[in-house]
C-alpha cells in the first residue's frame, strides 16, 4: 500500500519537476563520465588525422588540393551523420542511436587502417565521420537531460573538455607509433575503443525526459523511478527533496515533432542564429587546425618534431574549457560563447605573423586555449535552445551546418595557401570567428540558469 502510494506521489510531478530536484551524485558523474569517454574516443578519431596528414599526403603522393579533400572526407560525413541522427534521436531515442554511432565510426577505424588507396581512404574517412557526426547532438542532448540547470552549462562544457584531451592522446599515440608502426597502426589503435558500446548498452539509461515527451509517462516514470533510486543510494539518502516549481509537463499537441518545428515561432531565429555560429566556428576551426601539423611540416620540421610541437600547443586547450565551463555559469552563455570567439580571432591572426619557434608556439597556446573555450560554449548553448521534442534535431542541423563549414575550411585552405600563403589562412580563420561572434551578441537569447522547458517557452 506504501508503495503505491509511493508511486502515486512520483507520477504527480513531471519529469523534469523530479530530475532538476535532484542533488549531483555519483550516479549522475558516472553517466557524465561514460558518454564523456565515448567522446573522448570520437575526439581521438578525428584529432588524429592534424598528426596523420602529413604522412598520408607523402604516402599517396598527394598534391595540396587532394589533400585539402581527404581532409575534408570526415567531415562530408558528419555533416550526414549529424543531420540524420538528430531525427532518428527524437524519433526512436537517445540510447540506440547513441550505441550505433560508435559502431559506424569504429567500423570505419578499421576500414582506414587497411585502405589501398587514397579514394578507399576518403571513403572509409566518410563513414568514420558519419558516425562522429551521429555521436556528438545525443551526447549533448543526454547530458542536457540528465542534468540540472544549475548545473548542466558547466557538465556540458566538461564534456567538450574531453575534446582537447582526445587531441592530445591522439598526439601522444601518433608521437609514438606513427614513427614505428605508420599511419595504419595508428587507425588501427583507435578503433579498438568502439567495443565501449558494450558498456554503454548496460549502463547508460534511455532519457525519461524524451520518454515523457513521446507520450510514454509509464516508461518515463519507471526510468525516473530507478534514476532517483540510484541517486538516493549513491549520496545514502532515505528521502529525495521534494519536486517544487512549475510542471513543464508535455501535453497533447506537444508529443509530436516535424523538422518544420526549428522554423516556428519563437525558433527560427535561435536556429538562423546558431546555424551561423556553427558554420563559422568551424569553417575557421578546422581550416587552421587541421593543417597545424603540415603546416609545420612545410616549414621544414621533420614528422616528429611538427607532431610534438601541435600537441605542445594543444596543452593549452586544457585551462581553455575549464575557464569556459566557470564563465558559462557566471557571465552567461552569450557573454562566453563570443569572448572565446573573439579571442580566438585575435589569437589565430598573430599565429599565422608568427616569425618564431618561439612566438609559434606562443601564439599557438592561446590560439589553442580560446578555441577549445569555444567548443564547450558552443556546445553548452545550442542544445539549451530547443525543446526536447526537437533538442537531438535542432543540435544535430547545427552541428550539420557546422560540419558543412568543417568541410569547406579545409578544402578552401588547400587551394588559397599556393596563393594567399599561411598569414592570408590565417586571417580568413580570425574573420570567420569575428563573424560568429557578432551572429550570438546580435541575435542569441541567454539561457543561463533556466530549466529546458522554461527556455523552451
């Protein structure tokens, strides 16, 4: 009868009434914890290739324009994965697309590490991506869902931190093995991480803020249930606070979600706005990160010593989201999203002046330090700007846009260096970020503080 009663109470509140009433555990860090590794792993993936690039551009005989393509290759898949995967998010769930985005991009590891030619290559490149580009819009989307507001911009700015520390293993790995066992062994070693998927099947719940979305309260309920459970034990706790504030629960009419739904009142301008954001962020991020080391390279360091001094810099990348996951949380997303953004723009100009090892590697921290900053705002805003009905859709034509800029900067790198050398790259990396900058201060909404649904409107 307890029990019931007990159960009673529980369905009277909302999901998000119960989950934002819920003190941090390490319930909660152990969640955070597991999609941060799987993120961690996709980091690895990609950051790899800034280490790679020169020796596979050696390897086929690449020209610079081929090179800018097979660049170019991981984030034409991205671009696909991560439009995609956002709609079959908030269709079929977080959990299962989640899992299959680690066994596409695994799979396509180990595609890599055995291609006979540089077109096999771009193509296993593109599958590698497909399955990064489905990963990050449901890690931000689970993370957003399963923290509280009070919380949730720093967690989400963490998770982005694992995207430097992937940076650096993947130089840790490439310093290592590149010179002995060459590119392949170095595809090879980070595919291995995707059996991960295993433990994610396990332990990571379906989000019941989703569930109840969808319209299944009792499959919500059952999931909320066994999560305060797990909190109340982690802390050793009898009793939870009690749910307060205003419900947020779905209704009829809300459960329902069309791609139609980031352009209705209220939300065509968030979206016009972060599409922008992304597109620009990227297009300078990757046009001058991805080329770090062949830059390098061209300057007359051997294989090792360019591998050595970008991950030297990427350090940097480290204080940069630990900075940008504190400011998130005291001067507000808008206010961080742009001061990394204009940093970064200064920072990247005086790197491509740079007439110095020295002055190199000076710039190249702070470059580093803005840019990761970047990432954990960027990420820590744009899912907070859609309900959840559409959260995974709206982060995932986002981070889509994103990778279309992902896909050009690259390729646009390889055809203008002949002409405009490594100061003119540079320069067109600061405007793209002054550009993005100026999208969030102009037309961005702050969401600092405020539960999803409020947001949401």
């Amino acid at each position: 009868m307890a029990q019931a009663e007990t159960q009673a109470t529980k369905s009277a509140y909302s999901v998000p009434q119960r989950m934002e009433r819920l003190p941090m555990s390490s319930y909660q860090n152990m969640i955070f914890l597991i999609i941060a590794t799987a993120w961690l792993f996709d980091s690895i993936d990609l950051g790899m290739l800034t280490f790679v690039l020169g020796s596979l551009k050696t390897h086929f005989h690449l020209s610079v324009v081929q090179t800018g393509l097979l660049s170019s290759a991981s984030f034409l898949g991205m671009f696909f994965g991560a439009a995609i995967a956002g709609m079959l998010a908030d269709r079929f769930g977080r959990k299962i697309v989640f899992q299959w985005s680690m066994v596409l991009w695994g799979l396509g590891s180990f595609l890599s590490a055995f291609s006979p030619s540089a077109e096999m290559l771009g193509i296993s490149r593109i599958l590698v991506g497909f399955g990064m580009g489905m990963e990050f819009p449901i890690g931000q989307s689970l993370i957003s869902e399963f923290i509280p507001a009070k919380n949730r911009g720093r967690y989400i700015a963490f998770l982005e931190g694992f995207w430097p520390l992937g940076f650096i293993t993947a130089g840790i790995l490439a310093y290592f093995i590149l010179p002995v066992g060459g590119w392949r062994w170095v595809f090879i070693a980070q595919g291995i991480p995707a059996i991960f998927v295993l433990f994610i099947r396990r332990v990571v719940p379906e989000s019941p803020r989703w569930l109840e979305s969808r319209g299944r309260d009792a499959e919500a309920n059952q999931v909320m249930t066994t999560f305060e459970e797990h909190v109340k034990h982690s802390l050793g706790l009898k009793e939870l606070p009690q749910p307060s504030g205003k419900s947020f629960a779905a209704v009829a009419g809300e459960r329902k979600f069309s791609f139609m739904d980031l352009w209705a009142p209220g939300y065509a301008k968030r979206t016009v706005m972060v599409w922008a954001l992304w597109f620009f962020a990227l297009l300078g991020y990757y046009g001058l990160t991805t080329w770090l080391g062949a830059f390098l390279q061209q300057a007359g360091y051997s294989v090792t010593k360019s591998v050595f001094y970008t991950l030297l810099i990427s350090l940097a990348g480290l204080p940069g989201f630990v900075s940008a996951a504190y400011l998130l949380e005291i001067i507000g997303r808008k206010g961080t999203v742009a001061l990394m953004l204009f940093g970064s723009a200064i920072a990247a100009y005086f790197y491509g002046t740079a007439g110095s090892v020295t002055t190199l590697i000076a710039f190249g921290l702070c470059m580093q330090f803005f840019l990761f900053g970047m990432w954990s705002s960027i990420y820590a805003y744009t899912p907070e700007l859609y309900p959840t009905r559409a959260r995974a859709t709206g982060a995932g034509f986002a981070s889509a846009l994103g990778r279309l800029g992902s896909l050009l900067g690259p390729y646009i790198v390889g055809v203008l260096l002949p002409i405009t050398g490594h100061t003119g790259i540079f320069t067109l990396g600061a405007a793209s970020f002054v550009v993005a900058a100026l999208v969030v201060l102009l037309f961005g909404v702050e969401t600092k503080g405020k539960v999803l649904e409020e947001i949401s409107g």
